[in-house]
C-alpha cells in the first residue's frame, strides 16, 4: 500500500489544456484532505518538441521527455494517470509551433521537409517523433474500455440534441475500392515461437533493399502483411471523382491521417493531386522545385506560390480554379472561409467526420454554407462498409432518436500498439517493382510475401498475445457487470480476423461464460445486429479491434450523446494501473479562437469530471484509501447535480462556460462531501467550503460572466503564457479565494 498515493494529470493542447488550468487548483484542493498528491505531466506538442532539442536550448528552457517518462510509468502497478487530449500535429501544425517557440526565443532548427545532409535528416527524425498520432500510441499500455454513464444517457434522453433527417431518397453514400486495397491482398498468420523477422523488397532488377532491419516477434503473436495499389488507388479516385460529377453530389474524402500518419497523407496526396490532375502535370516541375507536398494538403501549396511572381502565381491559381471547373463540388470544413476538405489531411478525420455527417442526416456542407448530400470517399474497404450500413439503415429507418435509442459501449483491442495504429514504423512507401518480402532473420525463411510496384503502400501490423487475453477478458467481464449481450466484430473473410477469432474461441474457454450473450459476428452484421437493437432501445457491447474502437466511440457516442466527449473512457493498463482518459473527443482549435475574441470558453469538461472520479475511486480501491472512494462517490453525484441542473457550458458567448460550469461543479461537490455520512471528517471539513461557495453563488457566477465578450490575450497558442492563462482562466476573486482559504 502507497503511502503517497499520486494521480498524475497530464497538460495537454487547446481548449482541453485551458480547462485544466481552471480545474486542476479544484483537483489539488478537494484531493488535499485525502492525502493524495496530484502531479502534472506536460506532454503537449510544444513541450513534446522541446524535449527533442535539449542541446539547443539554455538549461532554464530545457523541459524534461515528459512523454517518455510517462510512457514508463504505464508500466508500474500505481500508475493512475489522467489523460486529457492532446493534438496530433499535422506538418503544418508542427511548423507553426516551431515558428512560435523560435520567436519565443527558442533556438530551435527549422522544419527540413525535404532533408539533404546528414544532419537535416536528424533534426527530420526528432521532429517526426512529434508529428501525428504519437502520445496515445506510448500510453495506451493497455486495451480500451469506453461508455455513457449512465448519467450522462439519462441526460441525453431526457435533453435530446438535435439530429438531421434522413430521406430514403438520399444519395449519400459510402464509396470504398474493392480491389487492390489492404483488404484484398492481406496475408496473415500466428507465430508457433518467437523470431526476429526483417522486411525487405527483392526488386524486379535484382537488388534487395532492406525496409526494416528488424523486428522482434513473440511466439503467439499475430502478423499481418499487406498493400494497397497505386494504380488501383488511383484509378478508383478518377472514377468516383468523375461519379461525383455526373451525379452531383458533393466530393469528401475521409481519412484518419493523424493516427496512420504515414500511409494516410500519401493516400490524401494522391487523392488530392487526381483532382486537380491537369494543374500538377502542367506545374509538377515547379511545385516539386518549391518543395510543395501535397500530402500536407492544399494550404501548403498555397503557402508555397505565395511568393512567387503575381503573374506566376495567378496563373497556378487560374489553372487550379480551371480543374475545379469540371470537377464535383467539395465538401467545406469551413464554408464562410472557403476551406475545402482538402485544405489540410487532418481537417477531417473519419472517426468524427463520418458520425458528423450521419448525424446532420446524411449531409456535409458546401461552399454556399448548405448541406447537401455527399459522396463519401474511403479508398480503405476494410472498415469503410460499417458506416455504409449506417447510412442503409438510417435511410431505411429515418434518424436515431436519442431519447429512446440504446447505447453501445465499446471493449477494444488496443494494448502494445496493436494492430494498424502501431504499423507506422513498419509502413512504406514502395520505391520500385518487385516482391515485399518478410523474412526470418536466422533462417532466411519467407513468411509471406506480396508483389509490389512502385508507388504501393506496404505494411506489416503486429498484435501481441497477451493484449488478446486480456481484451477477450475485459469484454467479459464488461458483459457481466453490464449484463448486456458482448459481440465480438471480427470478419471471417479476413485473414487477420480470422487469426483473432481462432484466440478468441480459445480465450473465451479461460472464463465463466454462463448466462452471458457473446458473438462473434463479421463487421457488416454485427453493425446491422447492433443498429436493430439500438432502434429498439437495446443495448449491446462492441468489442472490436483497434480501428472500429476508434470509430465506433465516435460514432455511437456522437448519435447517442451529440459528442463523444461525454464519454467515459478507461484504459485499464495491463501491468494493474489505470489511464483514465476524457473521452474521445479531440482538442477543439475554434474553441480556442472563442476564447482569444471573446473570452469564453464553450469547451465541455464533463469527460474530465467523469474520468477524475473513475480515477479516486480507483485510486481508492488499489490504496485502501477510504477518502478517496468518498471523494469519487462524491464527485460522481456532483456531477449527476450539473447535468440535472443544466449547467454544462453554452456555446454562446454571454452564458455560462467551462469556467462557470467548473464553479458549479465544485460547489455540487464540497456540498456532497459535506452531507455524506460516511465520514463525520471530511463533511465537517468540506461543510465551510459548501456553505460559503453557496452563499456567494451570485457574486461568483457574476464575475465569471462579466469578463465575457471582450478580446483576452493568452500569450501564444501551442506554447502559451502559464501566469497570462491562469488570470484568463481564473477570473473570479471570489471564488479563487474561497478555495485559496480552505487550502490554508
Ligand atoms: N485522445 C486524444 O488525444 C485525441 C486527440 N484528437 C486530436 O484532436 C484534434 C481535433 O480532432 P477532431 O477530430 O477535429 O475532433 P474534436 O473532438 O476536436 O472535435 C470535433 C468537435 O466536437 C466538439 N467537441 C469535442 N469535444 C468537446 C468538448 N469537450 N466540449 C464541447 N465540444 C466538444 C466540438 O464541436 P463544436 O465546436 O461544434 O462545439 C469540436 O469542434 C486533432 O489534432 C486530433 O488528432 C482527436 C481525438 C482524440
Ligand atoms: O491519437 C489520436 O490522434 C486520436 C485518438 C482517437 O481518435 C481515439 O482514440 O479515439
Ligand atoms: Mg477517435
């Protein structure tokens, strides 16, 4: 039994990170008398980027590798950490930050896109480390367990948000390849001992370039090889642009290029780059001398011909707007901007855009700022087709309804960078025709092999053993305390799939099963499954792998909930800690953009709350620290209060926000520990904090709402001004006192 025992919260991005500034004196207070000590860990992207350059920076602008330190302590059995989301950095993102630190008197290096010496392609090594998806890959050490509290249902039954209509003469639909995509090719197989493997590519001239030096492979562990054709990619592209065209519905492409950040932003480039086909073979030459990446999207381009002569640049943009002539019409990210889906590769992410859409009723938004029906582009087959089935059902149906439809709690495999969300180190890009072999490194033996021609994305996924008993068990015991049926999406026809559902059969043996209702169902009809149960009120598990985890706890959260940051979202560590994470929802940069003009903060930190009290109670349980399961209980009925009472922050500017409903959270709080009877202590010592924090609920609410409307300045975005953000965040004296003395 810890004596100290700690919750460590992490410092993230955005509008996450400016709610925590507001919170966290909250935290330490209302922990203090329980004996638990709360410490930060800053892992946002500027600190992240930091601690890569140590020996550029004076030693009072060194940071440590938070990151780092954190990923190992998921592997300690105390380990309780509260994990706020953080940004997964495009390049454009990354540069900007860099641009922000240097003008803040970091002598950091700049971005080398296109690297030539030694040197540059070090300083690109460090910064990739920051780029895309690389926080939750480190922490997750383990696999996923997300859910509405009930709480939270009840609310939304009760406070429906609203839901676009669907007509069954809808257009919008879901277009996938169905060849020479990862799916069609994949070869799987589970290792009989351990070896260390290499992937290398034989090609058709004879030459034998190692891709991958190494990897070592446990015995029991799944592999997976497979690619996705250039040429097919690139010919399903022409035909659903032209598709777009003749049938006139919007174009969008979704894709998830922060989490694959390797092969997504090539499948984006290509995507973009067939569009305006004509405009990169007339200007190829000079946008490749510019540096221009169209992985990176099309703001990079325009940032790039910004300098050049007008004349020259005039004649890009015409022959630009000439492609969009005969080309469909795009879906916008923000229409009153003219910011088109292809502006950035991470603008639209599909585990939230595809929920977005469905719930608008099957519509995105086009330039003229309407919502139209919509042609949504998936190239990848594999899980594309859920959110098709969707779409037949909500046609067929009409619209959810949030009052009455069931929930869907999702168990997922996750643990050790399984599956594709940890294949980035083992992706590439294929430089020339020939065969993508992976080989035992002692034997020499191929394991499988693929024919490849240049341009083709290859990868190798990897899932553990240990990360399969314990999802198999988590999804157990999930549908035991619930009591709801579990359902196991795996898809026969798919190798990989077929691998799990072997172990999955064999696991299930390990556990008492009686009474319970477990499947195993292919992705299509465990959706259709799953969406006739929720149309009825039922409730059902999914229990997926680590690319339906994540779009599943978008989509049914975002169809149940309005967002998927009222989630409830626990990674239970493998080695007997626990991350509790906020939800699903991302970092929010308009929220921010609010903040700065108009000093209100419309950012929800229900997830935050939700996930602090799973934490204490935890915390609780592990330490036999009685407090702190009080302080859980406590904070969990707070909680309920808020919602009851209606006071989640309001998107306008002039009513309540974060920081108001932050207020009203804390004095649920102290009220709840001062009327428990479980201990006389901790209610005589919250009983003053109540009483004053409800006698000045006028005053304090007052001073929170008269800041409002006016510009405020944080000091910067990804690296802002602690002590700037702290009067912003904080801006009640009355409330900032009252916690200051019953801290003393
Ligand atoms: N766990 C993690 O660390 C995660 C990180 N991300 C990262 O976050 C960034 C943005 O991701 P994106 O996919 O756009 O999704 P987001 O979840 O940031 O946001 C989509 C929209 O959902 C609404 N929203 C989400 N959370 C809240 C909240 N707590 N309170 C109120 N509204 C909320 C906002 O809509 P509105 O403005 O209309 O209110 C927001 O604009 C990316 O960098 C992404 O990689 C994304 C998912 C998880
Ligand atoms: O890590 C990220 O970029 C996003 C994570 C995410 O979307 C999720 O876990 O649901
Ligand atoms: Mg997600």
């Amino acid at each position: 039994m810890s004596s100290d025992p700690t919750i460590i919260y992490t410092l993230t991005d955005e509008a996450p990170l400016l709610a925590t500034h507001a919170f966290l004196p909250v935290v330490s207070t209302f922990t203090k008398p329980a004996g638990i000590k709360v410490e930060q860990s800053d892992i946002s992207v500027a600190a992240r980027i930091l601690a890569q350059f140590p020996e550029n920076l004076t030693p009072e602008q060194r940071v440590p590798d938070a990151l780092t330190e954190l990923g190992k302590k998921t592997l300690e059995p105390d380990a309780n950490i509260i994990k706020l989301p953080n940004i997964s950095a495009s390049v454009g993102q990354l540069t900007a930050a860099i641009k922000e630190l240097q003008a803040k008197g970091y002598n950091l290096p700049d971005y080398p896109a296109d690297p030539k010496t030694d040197e540059e392609k070090a300083i690109k090594a460090k910064y990739a480390k920051c780029i895309g998806s690389s926080v939750n890959p480190v922490l997750r050490e383990g696999n996923s367990d997300r859910r509405a509290p009930k709480a939270v249902k009840e609310y939304a039954r009760k406070n429906p948000h609203s839901m676009g209509e669907w007509s069954q003469a809808s257009r919008t639909h879901v277009s996938h390849m169905t060849h020479g995509d990862f799916y069609h090719g994949e070869k799987s197989m589970t290792l009989d001992s351990a070896r260390e493997v290499k992937m290398e590519l034989v090609t058709k001239s004879g030459q034998t370039i190692v891709l991958k030096p190494k990897v070592a492979l446990q015995a029991g562990e799944i592999i997976d090889s497979m690619f996705m054709s250039r040429k097919a990619l690139l010919a399903f592209y022409e035909k659903q642009i032209e598709d777009a065209k003749n049938t006139g519905v919007l174009f969008s492409l979704h894709v998830k290029a922060t989490m694959m950040k390797v092969s997504h932003p090539i499948v984006f480039g290509h995507c973009v780059r067939m569009f305006y086909k004509e405009a990169f073979e007339k200007h190829g030459a000079l946008f490749d001398s510019l540096g221009i990446n169209v992985n990176n999207g099309m703001a990079d381009l325009y940032n790039k011909i910004a300098d050049l002569p007008a004349s020259q640049r005039e004649e890009i943009e015409r022959d630009l707007h000439a492609c969009q002539e005969h080309r469909p019409a795009l879906a916008m990210v923000d229409s009153a901007k003219g910011i088109t889906n292809f502006h950035s590769p991470n603008d639209v992410i599909v585990d939230a855009s595809m929920p977005a859409m469905i719930r608008a009723g099957g519509k995105m938004y086009g330039a003229d700022g309407r919502l139209k029906e919509v042609k949504a582009v998936i190239p990848e087959s594999t899980f594309a087709r859920i959110y098709q089935e969707v779409i037949n059902f909500c046609k067929w149906h009409g619209a959810f309804d949030p009052r009455t439809m069931g929930t869907v709690p999702n168990v997922g495999l996750m643990a050790q960078q399984a599956e594709e969300y940890g294949s980035h180190d083992k992706t590439f890009e294929i430089s020339e025709d020939g065969v993508a072999n992976i080989t035992d490194l002692a034997t020499g033996e191929v394991l499988m092999s693929q024919n490849v021609e240049q341009g083709d994305i290859w990868r190798m996924c990897q899932v553990k053993d240990a990360p399969i008993r314990d999802w198999v068990k988590l999804a157990v015991t999930r549908a035991r305390n619930s009591g709801m049926p579990a359902v196991f999406w795996l898809d026969p026809y798919r190798p990989h799939e077929n691998e799990l559902i072997k172990k999955v059969k064999t696991y299930l043996k390990d556990h008492d099963t009686s009474g319970l209702d477990i499947q195993i169902m292919s992705q299509v009809r465990a959706m259709r499954y799953t969406l006739e149960r929720v149309s009825r009120g039922l409730d059902t598990i999914s229990v997926t792998g680590n690319i339906l985890r994540d779009y599943l706890t978008d989509l049914f959260p975002i169809l149940e909930l309005g967002t998927s940051a009222k989630m409830l979202s626990i990674v239970p560590l493998m080695a007997g800690g626990g991350m509790y994470e906020t939800g699903a929802g991302g970092s929010a940069p308009k929220h921010v953009q609010q903040l700065v003009e108009e000093n209100h903060l419309r950012w929800d930190s229900l997830g935050e709350f939700l996930a602090l009290a799973v934490s204490l109670e935890d915390l609780g349980l592990k330490t036999g620290n009685e407090k702190a399961k009080i302080l859980a209980k406590t904070l969990d009925a707070a909680t309920g209060r808020l919602l009851d009472n209606r006071k989640s922050p309001s998107p306008k500017t002039g009513e309540l926000d974060n920081r108001g409903s932050q207020f009203y959270l804390s004095m649920y709080w102290a009220q709840e520990l001062a009327a428990q009877t479980d201990d006389a202590e901790l209610a005589a010592k919250f009983a003053p904090l109540a009483k004053q924090l409800a006698a000045d609920e006028q005053k304090i609410v007052q001073e929170l709402l008269e800041v409002q409307g006016k510009p405020v300045d944080i000091g910067g975005y990804y690296k802002a001004d602690d002590a700037k953000v702290k009067a912003v965040m904080r801006p009640s004296a009355t409330f900032n006192a009252a916690l200051e003395s019953f801290a003393a």
